[in-house]
C-alpha cells in the first residue's frame, strides 16, 4: 500500500502544543467510540472464539454429556470430506459468476442513470426496490418464476419446453438462484459504481474527445481509471456478500441436487443436526476463508482500503 | 446525430432497468391474485388465468393466520427497537470518527470493516449455544443484539460521511462561545446531522427486516420469529410444493413497508448507501 502523506491543515497545527486539550479529545472520543465497539466485538470476536474452543471437541446437542476433547479431528474430518470441497466450489462458482454478471449489468445501469436527464428520482426509486425486497422474498419470487406448473419463465424463454423443470437438475437450479442472487444485488452495485462515475471529471472526457479518442478508447483510457476504487470496493463487498450466500439456496432448493452452499453446510451441522463440534470447525473453517478471500482481493486488485474504511 | 443515437440508447436502458427492478414484484404481486385451487392445480403465465383469480382471499387468509400476525408484530418490534439502540451508539462512534482525533480511530474503522464483511452464519454455532445458556434464546433480545452489531458498520460509515460535511465552525463557534466539547456536540452537531441520522437509521431498518441467517437460527417459535424466517417456514418440508399464492400474499404484505420507504426517502437511501464506498 502507498504511504499516505497528511498534509495538516494550518487550524490543525497549534494541537502538538496544547496538549491537554488532545489528552481531552483523545479520552472523550474513547467514550464515545467504546460502546459500538464492544457491541461489535461482543457478538463477533466472543463467538469466534468460543467456536475455536468448541471446534476442539466431539459435541453433539442431542448427547451433551459425551463431549470429549478430540484436538483438531474435527478440521480433519471436514477438510478430508469431498462434501465440503462441493460446496466451497459452489460458493466460489456463485460468487464469480454473480460478481462477473452484476459488475457488467451494474456498469450498463450507471451509465444509463449517470446520463439520465429527466425521470431521475424515478429511476432510482425503482431501482431501490430490488434492494429493499427481502432476499426471502426474491427467492420464492424466482423459485415461483421458474417454476414449471405456476411460473411465466419456461412460457416467455424460446427453445425452452413449458414443462421443463429447473429444479430437478444441478445446473438448471444454480441458474435459478443465481438469477434470483444478481436481481437483487445488481441494483446496490449499480448505485456504488453510479457514485464512482460522478467522481470522472467531465473536463478530462470532454479533452479525449476533442483529441479525437473513440468512445471505447474514452471508457479505458478515461473513465475506468477514473473510477478505479469505486469498482474494487463495489467488487471486494459484493464478492465477500455473494461467499456469505444462503438465504436464496434456502428457499428455493434447501440444497437439493448438489446446490448446497459452504453457509448453509455450517447451518446444517449446527441447527439442524446439533452437530455443535463439527459444526464450530466448519465456522471457523468458513470465517478462515472469507478471511483469505478478503486479504486475496485486497491485494490481488490493490483495493484501496483507506477508501473503503472512508478514512480522509 | 450521434446525439440523438445516444439519447436513444439511454431510453432503451431506462426500459430496461424498469423491467428488472419492476417484473418480480409484478409477478409476486399477480402471483398473489392467483387461487389456491388454480394454484394446485398448475397455473403457469404471469396474470391469473381465467376464473382462476382470488380477489383478496389470500390477503385475509394470511392475515388471519395467527403465526404471520405474530411474525409482523415480531419484526416490526425487533426491527425499530435494533435501529433506535444501533443509531444511538453509531452517532456517539460517528462524531468521534468524524470530528476528534484519536489514538485507535483506525481501529474502529477496521473492526467496522471486517463485521461488515463477516460471514454471518459462522456465528450461528456459537450464539445459539450461548444464547441457550444466558436464556435469550427464541427472545427479542437475542435477536436484537446481533442486529445492533451488524447494523453498527453501515450506521457509523454513513453517519461519519455525514458528519464531516457539517461546517466545523459553528462548532467552534459554540466552544468559544463557552460550551464545552459535549454541550457543543448536542446543541450544535445533533440537529445539524439529523438528516444523517434519519438515513443510517433507514438503511438499518433494511438490514434488520431482511434478516433471515439469525431470524430461523435464533428462534424456535412464534415468540420471536421475523417474517422472513415465518414465510421460509409457512408450510411443510416439501420445498417444492408450497400453497405459492399464499405465500405471495404474505411476500407482499412482508415488503409493502419497505416500499413504502423506498418511495418517500430514495434521495437519503442513496446518498446513505454510496457513503460508505467513495470519499465524496
């Protein structure tokens, strides 16, 4: 990462020397912080860590009182497990393939509302729409849509049968909830990268095409290198959300043909089977991942983490 | 000419973007008008077919179902209570974020960051485990401190953005005038920034009604239970055959606030959600 160079403003300069009034700064700004902070690290750090301890024994729900320390069997016998890998694969296949589709849809509805002179507020009233509807919501929405005795999709699609059902394969089923997963989020990706494209300034475009550069020489040249760090936040952001997936496998199959994600193979261990040993190891399996994924986009696209952390 | 190519294109875009975001909640709506014998027996094209409509059957069936009122009054009371406590500790974090300095500032900044981005059903294991012992288990409290927690990043993101565009001055001003720095901070800086706070506070409210990872985990019966969780678990195991337009009645009521909201604060949502993700 560049080193950020703090100019400091000349009202910022006499504080080195009045440093009672830092010691009070510092210690009224703890007070106030210390709150969220604890709140934050209550329900998330504690957890975490009570996940670790757990991880470390044979505990089940259903025969409390068998537990037994068994050290890190529990990893063993979800890293060597061939279901796990499925749906990691799965949960890494959603998340290219939804983050790839809405980064493109997204950038097309910027455009569009970036250059929108009238209907503004409507536009982006319905484009909220979407992102307020529950995600449980969307999903039957879709699962209904696709359904082949009460949905539209297979009547509207050419060179689809009208009994053609979705749900009875693999393939065919990711579609639909990656279908429902893109419809929802495209919008919030299209609002980030809509506020990235404001940032271009219109001096520099109007300069590329004076200088005679195509539109498609503007749009590389000028205007995604512009919006850079709008793009790797809107990525790092939507690609964690996307690893996170759950609720739309959840409604629509409950993970039937092979569709299950990494979450619900977690919730599945611990909720519904009480598998609470077993069940720890895979969350804590699970937050190591998205952990490395971070750290991955992070330094593989050299997201600009100041922005994202709004520090300035 | 190219000008006219242009403006062409945009209007075949603004179409477009109209259909997206409007055809499911269209279809989830029409679906809703759908009867459930129609339903039964295979229905398939977006309006209800001929005789196969249901008025408003489906909307008294699903709000004479006990489970569904009790689901709305759960959310609505979880949902408003999570914001009101999430704004309150975001605003105190925000102005310190935005207007003091601070050893451990970017701490906060990356702990907000990484819960933004925490794998949420990680944590299933371990709540429900912990929440069984202190006896907040299936209780509005128990799914009330989880929401504050993921709610606090987006909150303190969107109230610091705010906050900072607030003239400084008049703060000073304040100060000099001889308030100290916390009578300065509620006279000055709290009704200056309630615009901000109402946003993060809707954007909150999003988060905590859209909820489903701890809403099914968290709770075991209608005590508790949010709507998103109540309509995964309308009817029966059979993912594949559930009463679909009484389902649709109930998505409908389920996102009709939401709308609502949509509709009357668009301009705040969106200057709240693009906040956290470019320095303005």
């Amino acid at each position: 990462m560049s080193t950020y160079v703090q100019t400091a403003a000349p009202d910022e300069a006499p504080k080195a020397v009045d440093s009672d009034r830092t010691r009070a700064e510092n210690s009224l700004a703890r007070k106030l912080v210390a709150p969220a902070v604890v709140l934050m690290l209550v329900v998330t750090a504690f957890p975490m860590l009570r996940a670790l301890y757990l991880s470390m024994f044979s505990y089940s729900l259903t025969a409390p009182d068998d537990k037994e320390f068994v050290g890190f069997q529990n990893y063993w016998t979800a890293l060597s497990d061939p279901l796990f890998w499925r749906d990691t694969g799965n949960t890494v296949m959603v998340m290219i393939v939804t983050v790839t589709i809405e980064l493109i849809i997204g950038f097309a509805f910027a455009m569009v509302m970036h250059k929108l002179i009238f209907a503004r507020g409507t536009i982006r009233t319905s484009i909220l729409i979407p992102y307020g509807v529950i995600t449980v919501v969307s999903g039957f929405a879709w699962q209904f849509a696709f359904s082949n005795t009460n949905g539209f999709v297979n009547s509207w699609l050419p060179f689809i049968g009208d009994d053609f059902n979705w749900f009875a394969k693999y393939d065919s089923s990711m579609i639909a909830i990656m279908a429902s997963e893109i419809w929802k989020t495209t919008p919030f990706m299209s609002l980030l990268l809509l506020a990235g494209l404001a940032q271009v300034s219109e001096d520099m475009l109007e300069a590329a095409k004076v200088d005679g550069a195509t539109w498609i020489q503007r749009l590389y040249k000028v205007i995604l290198p512009n919006m850079r760090a709008a793009i790797m936040v809107a990525v790092l952001f939507r690609a964690l959300d996307a690893y996170r997936i759950f609720d739309n496998i959840f409604v629509m199959t409950a993970g039937a043909n092979n569709t299950e994600s990494i979450s619900f193979l977690t919730y599945r261990q611990v909720i519904e089977q009480f598998q609470l040993g077993i069940g720890s190891a895979l969350s804590v399996l699970l937050f190591l991942s998205v952990l490395v994924l971070a750290y991955a986009i992070v330094k593989l696209f050299k997201v600009d983490l100041s922005a994202a952390r709004q520090e300035n | 000419m190219k000008d006219i190519r242009g403006r062409i294109l945009t209007a075949i875009g603004v179409v477009f973007i109209l259909f997206w975001c409007l055809l499911p909640v269209a279809w989830i709506i029409s679906l809703s008008f759908k009867s459930q014998e129609a339903v039964t027996n295979g229905s398939p094209g977006f309006f209800p077919s001929d005789g196969g409509g249901a008025g408003w059957k489906n909307y008294t069936d699903v709000l004479d179902d006990e489970q569904f009122r009790h689901a709305i009054i759960n959310s609505i009371g979880i949902s408003l209570i999570a914001t009101a406590l999430s704004v309150i500790f975001a605003t105190l974090a925000a102005y310190a974020i935005a207007r003091l300095e601070f050893k451990g500032k970017k701490f906060v900044l990356t702990t907000a960051l990484v819960i933004a981005m925490f794998p949420v059903v990680s944590l299933v294991g371990p709540l429900f485990d912990m929440w069984r012992t202190f006896g907040i288990y299936d209780s509005w409290i128990g799914l009330i401190i989880p929401y504050m927690s993921f709610t606090l990043p987006l909150a303190i993101w969107t109230l610091s953005a705010f906050f900072r565009e607030i003239p400084w001055e008049m703060e000073q001003a304040a100060q000099v005038d001889g308030a100290t720095s916390w009578q300065a901070f509620r006279k000055v800086i709290v009704p200056l920034a309630a615009p901000g706070v109402f946003t993060a506070a809707i954007l909150t409210f999003f988060f905590a009604w859209n909820d489903f990872v701890f809403g099914i985990s968290l709770t075991s019966t209608e005590r508790a239970r949010p709507i998103p969780a109540a309509l995964s678990f309308f009817v029966g195991a059979d993912p594949f055959n559930r009463p679909a337009s009484l389902l649709a009645a109930g998505a409908v009521v389920a996102t009709v606030p939401i709308v609502v909201l949509v509709l009357f604060f668009q301009r705040k949502i969106v200057a709240g959600l693009t906040a956290g993700a470019v320095k303005g």
